[in-house]
C-alpha cells in the first residue's frame, strides 16, 4: 500500500477532521501560551532567579509548539486543496501567527542569553503576542466557519481569547509609549518591563 493511499486512509486523510484538529489546536495552544506568560509574571514578583529555560517558559513554549501543530495540519489542509473562502483564511493566520510565535521565541532565547532578565516589553515578546492575536483570530474565523458543527462550542472560548490577547497587545503597546505615566505602583507586576524602557 503507498503512503498516498494510507495518509487518505487515516485520520488526516478526511478534512473535516483536519479542519477540527486545526481549529482546536489553534484556540488551547494560544491559551496555554497566556496563562504560562502569566505564570512567569508571577515568578518575576517573586523575583525568582530569570533565565530562558524556566518552568514557565518551557510551557510557554509547550503552547507555541500545540499552536505549530495547528500550523502542519493546516498546511496539509491547504496542500490538499481542500479548504477555500474564511476557512482558508482562517487557517492561513494560524500558520502565520504560529511562524512569527517560532521567530519570536528563537529571539526571546537570543535575548536572555545576551541580555539576561527581560520584562513584559521587549523586542521578543510583542512579536510572540502579535502571533497570538493573528492565530487566535484564525480559530475564530475557523470555528465561525464550523458553527454548524460541534464545534460550535468552542467559538466562545476562541472569541473571548481573541479579545483578551488584542487587548493585551494593545496594552503593551501602549507601556511602550506611555510607560512614565503607567509604570506606576499598580503595574508592579510589570516592573522589570518597565525598567528596561
């Protein structure tokens, strides 16, 4: 048997099961990702020693490596030619958010080894965030495009996480141009990324 006919044959031979795959990696890779980034936050308040490879970045990067996988499927999806319109869409920017997450935290790794502690604002992290938004947006467009189908339970989630994660860059964003009148004592949270500003 050619591995053609036993790729068509299994589970990613059929795209509705693909697309699926695609869409609820691409929303609990995301999520994984925040809530691990808050957890380092945490570890940065207790001032716990700061290097690359942490508890909380590995499972950081446990949730870059879920949402990459969303990416491969997605590839294949597209590959196969058997996606077209918001769905193809969708998937694109998981692929897209899931690359630019990649580059990100090859950078994030570059920076600790040369500058060591880093904080919420650095050249690394609102790339990494930015790949977040663009593939949490693909799992809306993806799950808007199944909301027929079971997954329709999902899409609160993926809409809801969309939202935070925008909302989150944009608050970075705003720490880079605003930070002598946020960083202030109630973001001591975010100290050391306002330090490095």
């Amino acid at each position: 048997m050619k591995l053609n006919q036993i790729l068509s044959n299994s589970i990613f031979g059929k795209s509705g099961t693909m697309v699926s795959l695609v869409s609820i990696l691409a929303v609990i890779g995301p999520i994984v990702i925040v809530s691990a980034g808050f957890w380092d936050a945490i570890s940065h308040l207790q001032q716990e020693p700061e290097f690359f490879w942490s508890p909380s970045h590995i499972v950081v990067y446990f949730g870059v490596a879920i949402t990459a996988c969303a990416a491969i499927v997605g590839c294949i999806l597209l590959f196969k030619k058997s996606v077209r319109g918001s769905l193809k869409t969708g998937i694109n920017l998981v692929i897209i958010g899931s690359v630019i997450q990649i580059i990100a935290g090859f950078g994030d790794s570059l920076s600790h080894d040369l500058f060591g502690i880093d904080g919420l604002i650095s050249w690394s992290h609102q790339p990494l965030e930015f790949g977040l938004v663009l593939a949490s947006l693909g799992s809306v467009l993806i799950l808007k495009n199944r909301e027929y189908t079971k997954l329709k339970t999902f899409l609160p989630f993926s809409i809801t996480a969309f939202l935070f994660f925008t909302t989150w860059l944009i608050f970075n964003l705003v720490l880079v141009f605003g930070h002598t009148v946020q960083c202030i004592q109630i973001y001591e949270i975010f100290a050391s990324g306002c330090s490095i500003l």
